[in-house]
C-alpha cells in the first residue's frame, strides 16, 4: 500500500486569528462551508478545535462515499488535524500569515491507498478529485469569512 496525498490551498482575504478560529469551529462555522460532497454532518462531542470528535460522509464520487469519524487535534494555533477513526484517512488543515490582513490555508489528506491496478487508479485520480472538493470549500471559508 502506497500513502496518497491529496493538497488543496487557497489566499483568504482575513486576518490570521478571524480564519483560525473558523477552521477550529466544527460548531458553525463548518457546516456553513461544506460543500454538497459532504452529507450528514454531525458534531459528536465539543465543536471548537482540540478534542472535538464529528462526523460525515464524503461523497468522492456517485458510487465512492466513505464515512468519517474524525477525532480532532489542534497540535499548534495554526493546525487542525482530522484523525478518522474508521480508516487511515488524515486530513491536516495550516492556517499561516500571507501579508497584510490575509491568510493562506492549506489543507493536506492523507491515507493508505490500495495495491495493485485498483491502487496506481487511486493514486492517480483521487487526489484530483479530492484536490477539486477541497478547493469548493476553500472558497466557501473565503467567502465566509472573508474582508
């Protein structure tokens, strides 16, 4: 099994501390930006960064929904961690400066892909697929927050 890596980023127009506390908020903030690959989203327990648990599912095609129970971490102010506890799936979100009122969020997803024929597919085209869902949200968060 070979790790695919999927990264999505974006400039958003707010400051550092207005687009942390909204990458950190699973209580409102997040379902507001989530796009419509993202079905039955639900808070398990706390809704503000560190030691929150929730869940979804992800809907990466019509026929691939995986569903996501994230255990969440805040190892620094400026990274979210997203541990699904149902698979090996880790999605990592980095909220740095980038110049004068504005912030560059990145998010990055990880997981153990599939070997075989099945497996160089994945490789191959889920990190696009994933890349464009992310980018959808990105611009949600922009717009959501954004000056």
């Amino acid at each position: 099994m070979a790790q695919v890596t999927a990264t999505s980023e974006r400039t958003v127009p707010a400051p550092v501390e207005t687009v942390r506390a909204a990458v950190a908020d699973y209580a409102q903030t997040r379902p507001e930006i989530l796009t419509e690959q993202f079905t039955d989203y639900a808070v398990l327990t706390g809704g503000q960064g560190d030691g929150t648990s929730a869940t979804w599912k992800l809907h990466a095609t019509k026929k691939r929904v995986r569903h996501v129970k994230a255990d969440v971490t805040q190892p620094t102010p400026d990274t979210v961690v997203e541990k699904d506890a149902n698979s090996s799936l880790v999605t990592t979100w980095r909220v740095a400066p980038a110049g004068e009122g504005a912030s560059l969020v990145t998010i990055t997803t990880t997981w153990n892909g599939a070997g075989g024929i099945g497996g160089f597919f994945e490789r191959t085209f889920a990190p696009k697929g994933l890349t464009r869902i992310y980018d959808g949200v990105l611009a949600n968060l922009a717009s959501r927050v954004g000056s």
